[in-house]
C-alpha cells in the first residue's frame, strides 16, 4: 500500500511538473530548440502512466520502470538541445524512443499483472 500510494505521488507530482512546462514552452516563440510534438507526446505518456497505475493496471514495478524510461528521453532532448538546435536526426531519434516507450505502456498495462490491492 504504501508503495503504490508513493508510485501514485510521484507520478501525480511529475505529470503536474511535464504538464507545466509543455504550457510554458508552448506559449514561447518558435526556435530551434523547440520540440512541441515531443512535449505534447510526453504528456500524454506520463497522464497514460498515471491512469495505469491509479486503476492498478500496472504493478509499482512497471511504474517505476516506465518513469524511468520517460527521464530517458527527458535526458535525450535536454542533450539534444544542449547545443542550441535539435536537428532532424535528433528528432527522429527522439519519436523513435518515444514510439517504443508507447508500446512498452501499452504492453505493461494489458498484460495480466496488476496492482497488489491492500
């Protein structure tokens, strides 16, 4: 119990965080370093995972795992931007993370694990 309340904080405090600063870059200018898609995509994964394990469709584990997985490529774009443009390359291989982050929430949350219920 106390474990999933903690996954259930720490997810809440990290979309309140994604959520905050996707509407700050989102009323900033255009610029090189701009990358909306994976910010909006971002949001959606962290509210995803939030569902999950709110409904207990995923163990504390997976939660973990995939909040991981989400500071990964938090960590990829930050290096991305780090140099003051985000080139094509750069951002297909941040949807390509993406895509299989989505597919790993996908998996994780139909599979026949679920939340020890306390």
């Amino acid at each position: 119990m106390k474990s999933h309340f903690l996954t259930l904080a720490l997810v809440s405090g990290l979309m309140a965080l994604t959520t905050a600063s996707a509407f700050a870059q989102s009323a900033a200018p255009a610029s090189p370093t701009a990358t909306p898609r994976v910010d909006q995509r971002e949001a959606n994964q962290q509210q995803r995972i939030a569902n999950g394990a709110a409904s207990g469709q995923l163990t504390a584990k997976e939660t973990q795992r995939l909040e991981k997985e989400q500071a990964h490529i938090d960590k990829t774009e930050a290096r991305a931007k780090s140099d003051g443009v985000v080139t094509a390359k750069e951002r297909r291989h941040l949807q390509k993370e993406q895509d299989v982050a989505g597919a790993d929430i996908r998996r994780a949350k139909h599979n026949k694990r679920v939340a020890k219920s306390s």
